[in-house]
C-alpha cells in the first residue's frame, strides 16, 4: 500500500497555492489547516451574478460569464457542504435563481444558458438547434439530480409541493435509467449526493443508494491502461471510504490510490484526463489549469481519507 511521501505532498500544496484557482486555495485551507468558511464564501463571490445564479467558469468547461444551473447546482452543493444556513448571504438567490429557470412543464433545468456558444466551452457543452438537450436526454438527470440534492438541503426556501413533484419526477428518471454510471458517471455522482440529502423520505432514500451500490462493481473501470483517459475510475466513483459502494470495489480502490500516487506531476499537481480538442485551443489550457487546481485537491482530499499521506 502506498503512501504519499512527505515531499510529494508538499510540493501539492506548494501548486495549490501558487497556481490553483483562489476558491481552490480556500477550500485547501478551509479543509486541511482549519481555515475560515467565510473566506471560501468570499471566494464563491466572484462567480455570482446579480440574478442569484453563477457562472463565470465556476464549472472550468463553459466560460460563459452568464448564469447556468449547472454551475449555480455545484456552487449551492459546496455552500451545502460548509453548513450554510438558508439565511447566509448566497443562498436564498441562489435558490430564487433555480425557481424562476425552472422548466415548469418537464420540471427540468437546462444544464447551461441558450448563450453558451457565445464563449469558450468544452465540445460536449456546445449547443446547435436544441442538441444539448437531446446529448443529455432532455436534462432528466443532469443537472437536476445534482440540484435536486441541494435544494433539499434548503427546503425551507422551496415551495413545498414543488419539491414534493420535483422530488418524485427525479426519482421516476432515476428509475428508468438502464444504468447508473454511463457517459463519464456524473449521473453516478449525482445519485450517491441525491441519496444522502436531508429530508428524503426513507424508502426513497433506501432505494437510491440500493440503485449506487448495486451500479459501482459493475461501472467502473478496473484497468489501470485506461485511466490515463477520461472515464469512471474506482476514485471517481468512491472517492472517501464511507462512499456509497466503496466496500464492494475496495481491491480497485487500494490499486487506484496506488496508481494515483505514482502519477502525480513533477509540479505537485494531478492534471485532467481530457481536453477540449480542436475546441478554443486558446481557452482551453485555462480551463485546464484551473481543473488541475480542483483534481489536486480532491485527490489530496481522497488520500487522506484513506490513509494515504
């Protein structure tokens, strides 16, 4: 079992504080030397628009400046998970946000604003006559399933029989996927995060994560050739111990955490999987940059919760 060494360590650090994003500074600090939540919230500040919702890169493939439920649902996931209350400063807009771009008839969210063409983005965000809706099955899963688990954390602010139909119509999409884990595994994700959200009924609960571990053994991929490309690794998949499915891939896990430490780079950090292609080569080494800032550290994060610095 491998261990990070000392100086392996520091030299990720000595990355994330020099050349990751300041919110990923923050968090660094917020998670590992006790640092102030308000100080990531400061940080959080920056990606806010007037309407409530964030945009401006806060998801590093879509650089549009305007507001996107995709990137308001990973800003409430993070103010979640600081322990916000429904009265600090970002939340209620943000929720206002997500009630009046809420697709009142299909109770979805379209994952990124109509203008995303307008900046650089990642190929599979580009939208031409409605074709993002159909590559992402007309945003049944994505971003909802992520959005969905947050605004349960905010139930006070949301109307309830909404949540209530929005709550049911997500699990009847959840329940008609073939499979949890396709496409990269976002819907993976955004299931286990759905499945551990305040005030879901109990069955529901139950059935979810049923519906996570079941999918894990079966949807990673345990071949070590193939992780230096993007697909759903045993980390990505599990990434802290007490992750839903982590015990049922836990020989997969030990050799991932092993790989993963031979293959950090000579900088100290993690670097992505993926590119954007022939897309905005211009762009995209910022984008990049500010992805390996993010894997850096939630690799940092997923050693040390398996005992591996």
């Amino acid at each position: 079992m491998k261990q990070l060494p000392s100086d392996q360590f520091e030299r990720a650090v000595a990355f994330l504080r020099m050349r990751a994003r300041p919110l990923e500074r923050a968090l660094y600090e917020y998670s590992f030397n006790a640092g102030d939540e308000a100080a990531v919230i400061d940080e959080l500040l920056h990606f806010r628009n007037a309407d409530g919702g964030f945009g401006h890169a806060l998801e590093p493939d879509v650089h549009t400046p305007s507001s996107s439920a995709l990137a308001t649902g990973i800003a409430l996931r993070l103010i979640a998970e600081l322990d916000c209350s429904e009265g600090d400063a970002l939340v209620p807009g943000a929720v206002d946000y997500l009630l009046k771009t809420l697709d009142r008839k299909a109770l979805v969210w379209r994952a990124v604003p109509e203008t995303v063409n307008a900046s650089p983005h990642a190929p599979w965000w580009h939208d031409e006559q409605g074709s993002l809706a159909n590559t992402f099955d007309g945003f049944a899963i994505i971003p909802r399933v992520l959005i969905l688990g947050s605004l349960h954390a905010y139930a006070a602010l949301m109307p309830r029989e909404l949540l209530e139909q929005l709550t049911d119509s997500t699990i009847q999409a959840i329940s008609e996927l073939p499979v949890l884990g396709t496409g990269g595994g976002s819907d993976l994700e955004y299931v286990a995060y759905l499945a551990q959200a305040p005030g879901l009924p109990q069955a529901t609960r139950d059935l979810l994560k049923e519906q996570v571990v079941a999918a894990v053994p079966h949807v990673i991929v345990a071949d070590p050739s193939r992780w230096t490309g993007y697909c759903l690794t045993p980390l990505r998949a599990a990434p802290l111990p007490t992750s839903l499915g982590a015990t049922t891939i836990r020989a997969a896990l030990g050799a991932h955490l092993d790989w993963t430490i031979e293959h950090q780079e000579a900088d100290g950090a993690w670097d992505t999987t993926w590119t954007w292609g022939e897309s905005y080569p211009e762009s995209w080494p910022t984008a990049r940059q500010a992805w390996r800032g993010k894997l850096t550290l939630d690799t940092l994060l997923s050693l040390r919760a398996f005992k591996r610095l």
